[in-house]
C-alpha cells in the first residue's frame, strides 16, 4: 500500500477554500470529508480530500 500524504485542517481549507468552521461543523455532523483523528489532532488524507473534490465535480451538459 503506497504511503498517503496526510494534511492539516489549514492546509485542506486552502485547498478547498472551506472555511475552517465549515470543516469543523461537517466533522460535528458527520458529514462532508473523511478524516483521520489521531489523539487530539485532525488530519486530512491528501487522496481522500481529491477524490471528494472530484466526486463533487459538476460537468454541465451541452444542451442542444
């Protein structure tokens, strides 16, 4: 299994430009991305959080 690249709850809201209590509120929920909970830290897998952003990608259809 290839080692996955964990990132911090900043980093990830960088990257998906959620806000930080945005995460935390859909953590709280049980919603939105996976995460990794390791004693009191939050971590983010880097493949996890491409993968939801690329199933959460729209493509709109070209209409005729």
């Amino acid at each position: 299994m290839e080692n996955d690249v964990l990132l911090t709850e900043t980093e990830v809201s960088n990257l998906t430009k959620l806000s930080l209590s945005t995460l935390r509120s859909h953590r709280q929920k049980g919603i939105g991305l996976p995460y990794v909970k390791i004693e009191k830290s939050v971590r983010y897998k880097k493949s996890d959080v491409l993968a939801y952003i690329e199933k959460h990608t729209v493509n709109p259809q070209i209409k005729d």
